[in-house]
C-alpha cells in the first residue's frame, strides 16, 4: 500500500514541436523544468518510460497548467496513465 504522504511520481514530457519557448514552465518549476539552448523548454532530468519520476509538486502541475500551448504532459512514472493534462 501507498504511503499517502508520498508525492505521486510522474515523467514530464515535452512536445518539442508545439513548444514556444515562453519560459513560464521554467520560471514556474524551476526544480523540474528549463529552457534549453535552443530556447525550447526541457525537464531537467531526462526520464524515460519506466524510470523512477520526480515527484508531483505543486509547482510542476501548475507549469503544466500554465504552459500557454500545451506543450507539457505528466504521465505516472508507475502506470504510464497520463495525469496532466486531461485528455
């Protein structure tokens, strides 16, 4: 059973083709996400299908809310189900 203190672990994707560069992702969750070099927005951890994730924080739902394109996705690190946003 799940301790339910424990954040939900998630994997962030970015839809690089739809990405405008805005930056309010990154200055949103500073601790998950970043503009690359090419402008375009990236999570600082690089987490394929199946890894461990990050934990859900307040701040990275919001990113994903906030984005202006909907460029971000969450999906739960452990059943793969898309979390964010609603589909």
């Amino acid at each position: 059973m799940t301790d339910p203190r424990t954040p939900l672990a998630v994997i962030v994707q970015v839809d690089r083709d739809r990405c405008i560069g805005s930056g309010m992702c990154a200055s949103t969750a500073p601790g998950s996400l970043t503009l690359g070099a090419d402008g375009l927005a990236r999570p600082l951890r690089e987490q394929p299908t199946g890894a461990a994730g990050e934990p859900l924080t307040p701040e990275l739902a919001d990113a994903v809310d906030f984005c202006p394109v909907e460029a971000l996705t969450l999906y739960g690190a452990r059943d793969g189900r898309r979390i964010s946003p609603a589909g």
